[in-house]
C-alpha cells in the first residue's frame, strides 16, 4: 500500500509543478533581479584629439636629369656630370651647404632599337637624381 500512495503523491507533486510551470510561462510572470559583480575592472577608455600648426623648417626635393641618345657611356657620363655639376655650383651660390646635396640614383642604359630581325645599340640614355636638402625655408 505505501508503494501505490507514494506514487500518488509523486504523481501529484509532478503535476503540481508543471501547472505552475506553465502559469507562469503563461501570465508572463516575472521576478525583478539584482546582479551585483564583484569583480573590478582594471580597463581604462581615453579618447582625445590634437591640433598643432607650425612652421616647417625642412623641405625636402629631389631633382632629376635625363639625357637621351648619347652615343656613348663615356659621352652620357660626361653630359651627365656637366649637368649635374652646373646645379650643385648653383645651389651653392644661393645657400644650400654641401653635406645637404647628395646623388640618390645614377644609371647609364644602352638604347636599343630593332631593325630588319636585329636588336642594336642606338646611344645611351643616362639619368640621375639628387636630394636636396633645403633648411628654413623662407
């Protein structure tokens, strides 16, 4: 007998909490709840914006040469040189020290032209670039 009314109170209980399962899934019940962390955060957020104006006193330029159709290296290099060497005497004049001009690139390159199923030498064609470093520019 203790087996059928244990199972009938179990029976009971069981039906008991799924009715009220469902009234308050039904009614949409709900119970306020405060949760309280006990953790601390160690991140710190800075957000900011910076505006300065100044004066630039560097400028930067680079110069190129290039000569076309030299008929030889030796005839490039010297047009080359004779260019090159014009500007730096002309940068010197209005100011601009030595140690603030410096060659960054020099390249001589054969010409070639192609005719009747041959590829021939047709000059040289030199180029140079120098850097010029201009100080408190005015």
């Amino acid at each position: 007998m203790e087996n059928k009314n244990f199972s009938g109170n179990f029976l009971s209980a069981v039906i008991f909490t799924i009715l009220g399962l469902l009234t308050i899934k039904f009614f949409n019940i709900s119970y306020p709840m405060t949760i309280v962390s006990t953790t601390q955060s160690s991140e710190l957020a800075v957000v900011g914006e910076g505006k300065v104006e100044v004066t630039p006193d560097t400028a930067y330029i680079d110069a190129g040469i290039t000569i076309d159709k030299a008929s030889s290296v030796g005839e490039a290099q010297k047009k080359i040189n004779e260019i090159n060497n014009k500007i730096i005497n002309a940068l010197r004049e209005i100011g601009i020290e030595k140690a603030d001009i410096k060659t960054s690139n020099y390249s001589i390159n054969p010409n070639y032209k192609y005719e009747n199923n041959d590829n021939r030498v047709d000059g040289y064609n030199g180029n140079v670039t120098i850097e010029i470093k201009v100080r408190d520019p005015d």
